[in-house]
C-alpha cells in the first residue's frame, strides 16, 4: 500500500482531468456567445416586426 506521501505526490502530478475542464471552459464560452448573440439578433427581429404591424391598419 502507498503511503500517504507518495498518494499525495502522485494527485499533485495527475493531469488527466486538466483537458476536460478546458473543453467544458471552452464549450461554456461558445454558449455564451451563442445566447448572447441570439438574444441581440432576436430584439433586432421583434423591432422590426413591431414596426411592421404598426403599419397595418386596426
């Protein structure tokens, strides 16, 4: 069995779990952007369309 200290060195080098989080960081990013930019294109549409109907007659 591995003492406490060899354990502790061994966790401390272990690097496995490093890429994951980097692509959940990324991929966190990306859906950012995404919702960012659809929410801005969406008030664009929904004013365009505003002014559409207030065209038309009631």
């Amino acid at each position: 069995m591995k003492s406490l200290i060899a354990l502790s060195r061994d966790f401390r080098r272990d690097d496995r779990g490093a890429t994951a989080i980097e692509y959940c960081m990324i991929a966190a990013a990306i859906s950012l952007a995404i919702v960012t930019s659809i929410t801005t294109i969406g008030a664009s549409v929904l004013g365009f369309f505003q002014q559409a109907a207030a065209g038309f007659p009631s």
